[in-house]
C-alpha cells in the first residue's frame, strides 16, 4: 500500500496544484466581471499586439491580463498533469479523465478568445466559458480524489460488508448536478443574460437538495459507525460533509451580501468595492462547495462500493492491494 501512494505522490501534488490554480482563476475571473473589465483587452491571443503589454496593464487591462496569464498556468498545469497521468496511471479511465480535462482546459481558453473576438456573441460565450471552468474544476477535483492516498487506503474497508442503500450516494449526485447548474445560472446573472430570479430560486432549491444529501450521508456515516474501524472510517466521509456544511454557510450570506451591495452599487458612477468583495467571495466559494461535494461523492461512491452496497466496479492499480 505505502508504495502505491509513493507512486501516486506526484501525480497527487500536481492535480492539487492544478485544483489551487484552477480556484485562482475563478477568483480573478469574478474580479474581471466584478470590476466590468471584460472588454479591456481588445484582441487575443495576445494583448494590444503584444504577448506582455506592459504599456497597457493599467486600469481594467490588469486584471483581464492576469486572468490570461493564470488561465495559461492552469494549462501548463492541466499539460503536465494529462502527461503524468498518461505515464504513470495504470487505470485506463482515469488517464481519458486526464485527457478530457486537457480538452475542457483548451476549450476554456478558447471561448474566452472567442468572447474578445466576436462582439454579437459575447453573453453567450461568457455563459460557457463559466460553464466549462466548473465543469473543469469539478474533473480536475475528481483527479485529486483518485491520486489521494485516501482512495487507496480505503480499500481496507473491503474486508467489511454494510447493510445499507445507495440513497446517500443519489442524494449527493442529484445535488452536485443542481449546484452546477446554480453556477450557470449565476454566471448568466452575473453576464447581465438573466434576472436575480431564476438564481434565488436556484439557490432555494439547491440548499434544500444539498441539506438532503447532507442528512443522508451522515444517516449512512452513522449506521456504518458499529461496523467499520474508526481509523478506516471517521473522517472518510464526515470531514467533507462538515466543509460543506460550513462552506453552505458563508455562501448564502455571501450571496445575501453580494445582492444587497449589488443594488447599492447601480447608482453609484462605479463598482462598489463591497459589492466586489462580496461576489468574488459568493463565486469562489460556490465553487469550493462544488469541489466539496464532488470530493464527497466520490468518497461515498467508493465507500459504499468498497462496503458491499454497490457493485464493486473501481479498478484498483496494480499493486495498490496490500
């Protein structure tokens, strides 16, 4: 077991770094549509004709400039990591998972090419290109759950049967699924394509959904409680079912903030820094609670598969059995 983690260390590191930048670009790119700096570079791939503007990064160029230049780390990065994967992992399905998210990565920067270049289609542009950045956090999230030494040394739990049912794990999916798709309605919010309607009654829906999905994961954590060792089992699932409670937590009274500072700042010449803060603080954590509950999922798929619940259909590395 203790080699099989050594071999994955790297590859763990990587996807987490990856997962760090990928938060960065997200953060900076609420900063951009915060400080409604979106338009401030007027071609692409480069900026004002060059590859380092420095003449221009002033003003509303600076922070458009600075979500490139980390839009192109993450694609270093998301490189580095599908090569990696590709080398070194032995299970096919996470090595096309590695592949699917270098192609996720290119199409990313490319719609956001395509927002500067083509005026008539910048709303749509901006919906997805906000769409595939989560869609590619939630995967390069996925690629840190399946490096981690977590899913490796779950397989001790094989040894223990549970008597219980998959509703946790449909639950979490159901959830996952609806906070994405708040994600997207927010951007399309945020992008001026919506009204704060369909967002509020997203949010509405998604806590409820989310709340679910909590209560049945630690419904399942403590009917397996008797069962399983306490080193194998205690964190496995309740760490990330208390993060996201937290995280929960501070995203709706980001979001109350960000609407309320939202409403101030129409009438004022420009952003308020309030209103700024607030929705940078509302997307970044939206998209931590969507890294939270991807982790959770996976935790409870493997754990409920490792347990005898769900058909066991994970291939395990060789030589990660001990």
């Amino acid at each position: 077991m203790e080699s099989i983690i050594q071999r994955y260390s790297g590859l763990h590191r990587l996807a987490i770094a990856t997962t760090i930048a990928t938060f960065f670009l997200i953060l900076i790119g609420a900063d951009v549509t915060s400080h409604e700096a979106g338009d401030s570079v007027p071609d692409w791939p480069l900026a004002f004709g060059r590859l380092v503007p420095w003449a221009h990064l002033q003003g509303g160029a600076i922070y458009e400039y600075t979500h490139r230049v980390i839009g192109a780390i993450v694609g270093l990065l998301m490189i580095a990591l599908t090569i990696g994967l590709w080398r070194k992992e032995s299970r096919r399905w996470v090595r096309l998972i590695g592949g699917a998210g270098l192609i996720l990565v290119i199409l990313q920067g490319v719609m956001g090419g395509i927002r500067v270049l083509l005026v008539e289609y910048r709303l749509t542009t901006a919906i997805i290109h906000a769409l595939l950045a989560q869609l590619f956090l939630g995967l390069v999230v996925s690629l840190v759950v399946f490096t981690s030494p977590a899913w490796f040394k779950a397989e001790e739990m094989k040894s223990h049967r549970l008597t219980s049912t998959p509703m946790a794990l449909y639950a979490l999916v159901v959830a996952t699924l609806s906070l994405f798709v708040q994600l997207v309605l927010g951007a399309a919010f945020r992008h001026g394509g919506l009204g704060i309607l369909p967002h509020i009654i997203g949010a509405v829906v998604v806590t409820v959904l989310i709340g679910w999905a909590l209560f049945a994961s630690i419904r399942t954590a403590a009917q397996a409680s008797a069962s399983l060792p306490a080193e194998n089992f205690t964190t496995y699932l309740t760490r990330p079912v208390r993060w996201a409670i937290w995280l929960m937590l501070i995203q709706l009274a980001s979001g109350i903030a960000a609407y309320l500072t939202r409403l101030a700042s129409m009438t004022a010449p420009h952003p308020l820094a309030s209103m700024i803060w607030s929705t940078i603080t509302h997307v970044t954590v939206g998209a931590a609670v969507l890294a939270v509950m991807v982790v959770l999922t996976l935790r409870m798929y493997r754990f409920l598969s490792l347990t005898g619940v769900l058909a066991d259909t994970s291939s395990t590395p060789q030589g990660a059995t001990p």
